[in-house]
C-alpha cells in the first residue's frame, strides 16, 4: 500500500515544513512496526519549493492471518486462500488507516511540539494513492471528498486486465485529491473514509469504535451531507452502533443550529501526552468521577439535570445502588433520543422502572424534583447565560434541595494544554463562560453558603501542578440547618 502526500512553497514558507508537521526528517527514511507488518516513511523530494512525504506499508499475509484476518464484510469467514491470496498487500484499506494514525499520530492530533503555529497553516497539498477499493465506484469517491475543501478530486478507475479492454474497470480507483487544507484535516479525513471506501474492516469493530469516529470526524462529519454512510460503513454496518454514532452526531448539529444543551462528545488530547488519543477519554473519566461521589454521598435516588442524551443516565443504570433515576433535560428532541439509546421500551420491566425522563428547564423550580438524595450538573451551567445563573441556583439549591449536589465544569485554566484550542477560544461552541479554579471555588462557595451546604472540589482528569485538572468538579452536601434561600427576584417558579 503507498500514499504521497505533496506541498509547495517559497523562502518564506517552505515546503519542507511537511516534515516538521509529520514530525518526520525529510532526510531520513524510518520505518515503523505494525500489527500486520512495516510502515516506511520517507520523502522522494525535500526542497523548499517541493516536498513529497510518501507513506508505504508492507502488509505480511501470514501475520494477518494469524491475527484473526479471516473474515470478510459482515464477518463472514472467507475461503481458506483468500486469507493469503487478496488484496491486503497492494491496495489502500483500514490496514493503511491503522498505519496512517499510527505513524502520522501527531500531525493527525493537530499536534506540532518544535513549530505549532505551522498546524493551523492551509497549505497547497495533493495526496496520491495508486490502488484504493473504492465499493460504489469514483462517483461514490467524489461524493464523499467533495464536500471537504478539495479544489479537485481524480479518482480513475483502474482496468481489470490492460491487455483485456473489453473485461472493463475494476472496482479499484486512483485517487488524486488537490486542494488548499490544513494537514490535520486531510489526514482524519483520510483515517475515516479509506475504510469507508473499501467498505470492510480487519478488525472486529467494538463499540469504542463510535467515540473514536467522532473524535477524528469532529469539525466535518456531522455536516457531511453523506454522513449517514459514512458511519454506517465505519461501522461495519452494525445497526446497533450505527444508530448511537448518527443520534449523537445530531445532537452536535442541534447544538451547533440552536445552542442545545448537550454533553461534549471528547475533549482535546493534551500536548504533553502523545498517546492520549488512545487513552479513556475524559468524558470517561468524568461520569466516573460521578459515579464515585455518589457511591460516597450514600445516593440511592439521583437527578440527572440537563441529562442530555443519556451518557450519564446509562452509566448510572449499571450501579444496582441506584434505585430511582431520573433524567431532565430542556429539549424533548434530546429526551426522544435519550430514550432510544437506554432503550427503555424494550427493557424489563424492573429495570424501567427505576428510570424517568422528564422534560423541565432548570432556570425554574419544579416540584418533581423535591425529595431526591442527590442531583448532577455534569457540562451544564457553562451553557447558561450568566444573568441566568441566579434562577438556576434557587431551582437546584433552594427550591428541590436534594442531600447531594455534584456540579462540573470545564477549567479554563487548563485550555493552554491543548495546542488545537486557539488562545481564548473555549471548547464547545455553545459555552456562554468557562472559569478558572479560583472562580469557580468563589461560585461555589457563595452559593454553599447562602443555601446551607458545604462544598468540597475534587479534579477529574490529569491535574496539573500549574493549571490544574481539565475538569473541575464541586461536591456540596445540605448541612443540617439550612440557611436563608429566598429566590432570587429573577426566579422563576412553576
């Protein structure tokens, strides 16, 4: 399998900064192992005008085989030669997208230690592939590359036989793309539709496999007007997973179209950790820090505020000490797809019974939500406009008054550890504010104290010693007494 990919440019931007955003010595040749045989990388041209990066990866057929190769689209075994004899060796699949994010880590991560400002250039580029499978034909090809900022795009099917015109076209194409791109996005572009194309995968596809879609797709496939077969075929066309990758996709365009209230999806791998990419990701992390609060909070009955589409709600579900859930969330349309996902009408009927979703604002108070051991804002109060802030803290704090509040929030602090965070942007594109840790202790506080509750701050996530955890996480408990909580003359009631 080989792959090019080719810059231009003059004294001032050299093409040669390639190397540094592949974090590969134009002047050397390396090579990698891999699972199913040697990624090369070496560079047939380096000058400051021109430079070519190709990617080449011998596939050994007995390693593959030996690894569990032997199944076909769908899984199905294939006949005893095709696990030696096919195509694995010679044409571009999910064998080349393994290598490619493996070899190309950095500069798939938007990530560029020795020159960062060089990630967010948009540079001239052409990527070349000789033999791609292309299920569907080139105009499936052009179909799927069009939409992402290729000014053009070849995909030249490729004979059957030379010597035998009249046999016709394979189902392989030569692929050409030319544009003006960042690196990082052709490259996750690339990561995600050579699989597509092939329509199969090596591999057997778990369910982590969705986050990892939309990690790399992130930015381009929620708005791909082929979306839909795009996860399908990532998918290797699991209904099951398919379904959860294209419910949550269309909560990211509910969020970017209205400013829906939803949970991000995954959060930028930090500069100093290249392997993050392959670690539990901080959402992760998130719902178990939850999970754990309230095991120590002694909470058997929780609120879930601004449940989203469920994440939470299915982690909560899983701790039989959790005997009565329920899940709020503003948008009926989150709700309908929440309960898809839980799959409440085909639980059973103990289990379904322990589950609730409700549809409320969390800027009103709600009789409801009285009574309850413990309450949960995971990635919400930053979506509130802050003139809203005080309503919401009557409704939660004065008005439902649950034994436990656990409230998480990004820190601020820590965006400077991620290189794909331009400086002052924040990390979703629905955040009214995002806090430091001084900040947000100086909210929480005075909250603790005019409701009656104590607070403790617990991080979540790598913690800094100078900028402190990704998340941050306040965990109040109603002392005995409760002090004054008279609703704010903003608040509302209901």
């Amino acid at each position: 399998m080989f792959m090019t990919i080719t810059t231009t440019g003059d004294a001032e931007k050299p093409a040669t900064d390639l190397g540094f955003l592949l974090h590969k010595h134009p002047q050397k040749a390396q090579a990698f192992s891999t699972s199913h045989g040697t990624a090369h990388v070496l560079y047939p041209e380096a000058t400051p005008e021109r430079c070519t990066a190709a990617l080449l990866l011998e596939v050994d057929p007995v390693a593959l085989v030996r690894r569990g190769r032997g199944r076909g689209r769908g899984g199905a075994p294939d006949a005893a030669l095709a696990q030696y004899v096919n195509d694995r060796p010679y044409a571009a699949s999910s064998l080349f997208a393994v290598a490619l994010g493996a070899v190309f880590r950095s500069a798939l991560n938007s990530r560029c230690a020795a020159r960062p400002e060089l990630t967010e250039q948009v540079r001239p580029l052409r990527v070349e592939i000789p033999v791609l499978p292309a299920r569907g034909g080139p105009e499936l090809v052009r179909r799927l590359f069009g939409p992402l900022g290729w000014s053009a795009i070849e995909a030249t099917p490729v004979p059957l036989d030379t010597r035998f015109p009249q046999w016709g076209d394979s189902r392989y194409v030569r692929l050409v793309l030319d544009g003006e791109l960042r690196l990082a996005d052709a490259l996750r572009q690339l990561y995600v539709l050579l699989p597509v194309l092939d329509d199969s995968k090596h591999y057997w596809v778990a369910p982590d496999e969705v986050d990892k879609l939309l990690r790399v797709g992130d930015g381009w496939l929620a708005a791909h007007p082929e979306h839909g077969i795009i996860t399908s075929r990532y998918l290797a066309r699991s209904k099951r997973l398919t379904r959860d990758a294209l419910e949550r996709l269309e909560l990211v365009r509910l969020a970017e179209s209205d400013g829906s209230e939803v949970e991000e999806l995954d959060d930028p791998a930090p500069r100093e950790t290249p392997e993050a990419d392959w670690c539990v990701p901080l959402a992760v992390q998130r719902r178990a820090a939850i999970l754990d609060a309230l095991r120590a909070a002694g909470a058997h009955r929780v609120l879930d505020l601004g449940c989203g589409q469920g994440q939470l709600i299915r982690a909560l579900m899983g701790d039989a000490s959790f005997t009565e859930i329920v899940g709020v969330d503003v948008s009926v349309r989150a709700l309908t797809i929440a309960a898809r996902r839980l799959d409440l009408e085909r639980m059973g009927e103990r289990q379904s019974a322990r589950v609730r979703l409700t549809q409320g604002s969390l800027t009103y108070t709600d009789k409801r939500l009285t009574g309850y051991d413990a309450a949960v804002l995971s990635e919400v109060i930053e979506h509130l406009d802050l003139p809203r802030l005080p309503a919401l803290e009557y409704a939660v704090f004065g008005s439902a008054r649950p034994g436990t509040v656990l409230v998480t929030t990004p820190n601020v602090e820590y965006n400077a550890r991620w290189e794909t965070l331009p400086a002052g942007a924040v990390r979703h594109a629905d955040h009214r504010f995002e806090w430091t840790r001084a900040e947000f202790r100086d909210w929480a506080g005075r909250v603790a104290a005019r409701f009656g509750y104590a607070v403790d701050f617990v991080p979540v996530g790598p913690d800094h010693p100078e900028v402190g955890p990704p998340t941050q996480m306040a965990v109040f408990h109603r002392r005995e007494t409760p002090a004054s909580t008279t609703a704010p003359k903003e608040g509302n009631t209901a």
